[in-house]
C-alpha cells in the first residue's frame, strides 16, 4: 500500500492494483466539444497535480467512469471547470477516521467525502464508492472527482 498526505487527508492506495485497473480502460473517445477540450489539457493537469497522479496509480488519459460517473463540463461567469471521475483502490482517512461508506444523497452537499484544493486551479473530491463502481478483485474503491479550472471557453 501507497499512503498519500493531504492535509488532513490519509489515503492508503494500492498503486499496484490501481495500475492494473487502468491498463484494461480506454482513453476518452468522445469527440464533443468538451472531451476534446478536456483531453488536450490534460498536459496541463498534469504539471498542476505534479506527479500525485503517478502516486496515486491514476492515468489521466482514460476515461473509466462508470454508471453515470463521466466528464462534467460546467460554465461559470469567468471560467470553465470540469469534473472529471478517476477510480484507485484504497482507503480514505480524514483526521484519522475512515471515511465513511457511502450511500449517495441526491444532493451531492449531503455526500459524505473529502475535499482538498491542491493549486488555484485543482480540487479533489474523494468518496467511497464499493457500492457503485465495479473493479475485479477491488475490496475497498474510491472515486477522486478531480475539479479542474480553466479559462471559460467561448462559443
């Protein structure tokens, strides 16, 4: 197991298997506007996360989201963000607590997760999701919503 810090945030990832997992996935093959924006930003993402990609066992590059876990684009007033999923197999501590097991509220407010704002421009949102998203062999899974700021585009 990998542990990673972040701030108050322990998470105990199996790399190895984690690897595995995104060997079998597929890139983004969508070819809207916003998956292809996305995609050729990824080099950008990931100078911001600085390697915690390559720690955590994740491949930006592919698309694994499950059920109706996908890429999300929203537009704000000055700027874009995308919501994108990225599964690793692990654990998640907040002050040394476990985090709990998830039962989805409709209200995403009410979803028991862990939030962590990297750079001006990166968050991650981590919760638990072994109920929602199948990995062959995976006990423990979690979902990394990684939130990614950039310029609004125009259309």
């Amino acid at each position: 197991m990998k542990t990673v810090e972040l701030g108050n945030i322990k998470l105990e990832i199996d790399r190895i298997e984690t690897e595995k997992f995104y060997a079998t996935q597929n890139g983004f093959i969508c070819d809207c506007p916003d998956c292809v924006n996305y995609v050729s930003k990824i080099s950008n993402v990931q100078s911001e996360l600085n390697g915690l990609e390559k720690e955590l066992g994740i491949d930006l590059t592919k698309a694994v989201g499950q059920g109706m876990d996908e890429l999300m684009p929203h537009d704000y007033d000055n700027y874009h963000l995308y919501v994108i999923p990225y599964y690793v197999i692990g654990k998640c501590f907040i002050n040394r607590n476990e985090l709990e097991k998830q039962s989805f509220e409709p209200n995403w407010e009410k979803t028991k997760k862990a939030e962590y704002k990297l750079t001006e421009n990166i968050s991650l949102n981590i919760n638990e999701t072994n109920k929602y998203v199948e990995i062959e062999n995976a006990e423990n899974i979690l979902t990394i919503w990684l939130e990614y700021k950039t310029e609004l585009i125009k259309k």
